[in-house]
C-alpha cells in the first residue's frame, strides 16, 4: 500500500491527508500527469485537421486512448467509444439523441430510486419535450432494488429504456445488471447504465453484460477531469441523430444544410478533449497493473472495517445494507466504493466542516440523490468512499475525530 500511495502526489503531502471521497472524485497517479504533461509539451495539436508532425501525433494519441477504452470495457468496435466531457454529458447525448428520435407520448422510461441526478434530469427534460412517462423502481430497506417493480413496469409493454446505475453513490450497493438487462430485452426494451461509480470499483464487460449504452467519467477512474465516454451498440450510434453541431461532426456543409459524419466523428463536435483523453488512457493502462481480485479484495476489507469501526460510535446510522447485516453472512460483493451514514443530532455538513478542519475528507449533503433521501426520510447523509489507495490507519483516523466531534457538539 506504501507504493501505492507513493505514486499520488496528494497522498505524498506532510502531514499526510486522509482522503475518503474518491467517489466525488478520485486522486490522479504520477503515470497520469507525466502522461499529459508529454502530450502538452510533444504533441500538443488538434486531431484530424492538419498534416503536420504535432496534429499527426496528436490524432494517434487521441485515437489511441479510444482503443484503450475499447479495450478496457471490451467494446466490439473502437468507433462505439465516443468521447465526451463528462458522464452527465454522456447520458444527456442518449437522452437528446436517442430518446427525442424514439420516445414518443405514451412511451416509458424506467428508473431506480438510487439513481444520480445526472440520470434522472435528462429523462425528465425529455418527459417535459415529449410527453413520455417515467416510471420508478423502488428498494427495499437493505438498498436491494424491488425486481418484481421493474418486471410489473415492463409487462405493461410501454417502456422503451431502463435506466440504470451500476452502482449507488450513496449507498454503494450493486443492482443486478445482467438480471436487469435480461428482463429488459425480453420486453424490447433497451437498457442505458450510469457506470460512474462502478467504473473504478469492478470490471466491466459491455459484451458480457449486452447493455446498449453505457457511460462513465475519467475524475472517478484516477484519470483527467473533463472527459468522459459514452458506449454505445454501433448500429444504435448509427441510427442517431448529432447532438451537437459544429466542426468535426459533418461529412459536408452547404448552404442549404449538411450532413453528418461517421461514428465516432458524429458525436464528437468541434475540439475534444484531447489531453484528458490521453489521461483518461494512461490511468487505464496504470489501473491494469493491479488485478481486479487484489483491487477488490483491498477495498472491500477496508469497507469492512469502516463498518465494524462506525458501528462502535453511539447514535450513528449507517444507512442501506451495510447497516443492517452481520459480518458473518454479509456477502461483501454486494458492497463497493462507499457508504453513507447519519450522527444523531449532527448535521452532516457540520460533521464534514470539522473533520475537514483536521485534514480529513469526507463528503456531505444529498450527494445529487435528492429522491434516494427523500426515500431514506433524512435530508442529508455523509458519505465516506474509498479508493486502491485507502488505508486502515485512515479509517483510524476518521473514526477518531467523528467521536472528538461528537463530543465537541455534544458534550
């Protein structure tokens, strides 16, 4: 773990930071900078537009970096791999796209109560544009999604997508995906998954899983901001609308209008981003030097002891499965990347202002999952999340200054 660490900057700082919410965002590798910082300094160019050394560069960089991410989620063509900014951006391209051109007044999307903002408000949008009905799975009281909802909203023959995260950001249960997709395409309907979280914690197949879209961010891989994928079937990408117009995106312009060019092209309007791609790239291929069994063997013993550690202090509810289980017959692959709790009497921001004080992050508020709250009956959470590079002696830590805390707020 010492290597690890030694590998981030920000964990190299005195005195050492103790960092739990990689989940908002996760630290970057040395890997990951040298990375961008050669590009900026040997390559920097626009791809696909010049014939000088710097843009040829440059568009193998680039190009490269989309093969990279073919590869790590096992897409059947580079040209499903668009790149975007973020993952918001990438659903809001299916819901734009896809959905304006298929879903019409009548028509239902499904989602789940644990979903992020990011994939519920672009479904919303589009309720608002066409007309369409957006019909709600529900959990049960350890964060297990309620199946038999899911199986009544697709018998009624109206939905035409699920929605889907792969992995709750507050909570940091795991739907059943193939389980899900399955009972999808059973009815014809097409399954999209937010794999935001999911992306650093468990492998991902999009072959295996048959999902048709799929999309994350590089902030939460260990990688660059501001860039994104979105993975899509090619004959799905085919059939859809541009979302955005510019440069890059056309075959040819006239006066009387235009037309669009190939995948990936046609999704990906004027400038991309080209130096967060080749991050993006970079914290990939310094992520597979570690086994995904090492990776989640690690963080999940530390999420056990956070848990055992948590469960020590008086009046605090850690919310969804993890609460509500004994070690001893708690199947821990049912937990990844985070859980959230509640101090009695303790506003989450206060609790997060104190720690932060002590050069401890956690993170505090809905966490962009107002209506998994308003579930929850509480209008607010902490959440603490982990990383490769998580450690004991910061669970310690944590735990420590929430018990100095309490006593502080409450002597």
């Amino acid at each position: 773990m010492d290597a690890v660490r030694r590998q981030f900057p920000y964990l190299r700082a005195k005195p050492q930071p103790v960092y739990l919410d990689s989940a908002a965002m996760a630290q970057v590798p040395d890997a990951v900078l040298d990375a961008v910082n050669a590009w900026e300094q040997s390559s920097r160019s626009n791809v696909h537009r010049g014939m000088h050394e710097r843009a040829e560069a440059s568009t193998i960089a680039y190009e490269s970096a989309r093969s990279t991410v073919q590869t790590f989620i096992n897409a059947t063509h580079a040209d499903e791999i668009i790149f975007t900014k973020s993952c918001t951006e990438a659903i809001n391209l299916v819901a734009r796209s896809w959905g304006e051109q298929n879903l019409h007044t009548g028509d239902a999307v499904v989602l789940s109560i644990l979903e992020h903002h990011s994939n519920i408000v672009p479904w919303q949008q589009l309720q608002e544009r066409k007309g369409i009905d957006i019909l709600w799975v529900d959990m049960d009281d350890e964060g297990g999604l309620r199946y038999d909802q899911l199986e009544t909203h697709l018998q009624s023959g109206r939905v035409k997508l699920v929605a889907i995260t792969a992995l709750s950001n507050v909570l940091g249960t795991a739907p059943d995906l193939p389980k899900i997709i399955s009972l999808a395409h059973k009815t014809g309907a097409l399954v999209s998954v937010d794999a935001a979280q999911a992306i650093a914690h468990m492998p991902i197949d999009v072959q295996e899983l048959d999902c048709d879209f799929l999309a994350f961010s590089g902030h939460k891989l260990y990688a660059p901001t501001g860039v994104g994928v979105l993975y899509g079937k090619r004959e799905l990408l085919q059939s859809m609308p541009p979302f955005l117009g510019g440069g890059m995106m056309i075959r040819n312009v006239t006066t009387e209008g235009f037309s669009p060019a190939d995948l990936p092209a046609k999704f990906e309007a004027g400038t991309p981003p080209i130096a967060q791609a080749v991050g993006l790239a970079a914290a990939i291929d310094w992520l597979k030097q570690y086994s995904w069994k090492d990776i989640q063997t690690h963080e999940q013993e530390i999420l056990q002891l956070t848990i055992d550690r948590l469960k020590s202090i008086p009046a605090l509810h850690i919310l969804g499965a993890a609460g509500n289980f004994q070690f001893s017959i708690f199947n821990f692959q049912f937990l990844h990347g985070c859980l959230s709790f509640t101090l009695s009497s303790v506003h989450p921001h206060d609790l997060t202002e104190i720690l932060g004080r002590k050069g401890i992050a956690l993170r505090a508020g809905h966490h962009c999952c107002m209506p998994l709250h308003k579930r929850l009956g509480i209008p607010a959470s902490n959440r603490l999340s982990v990383g490769i590079y998580t450690t004991k002696e910061e669970i310690d830590a944590c735990v420590k200054a929430i018990l100095e805390a309490q006593k502080k707020l409450h002597p």
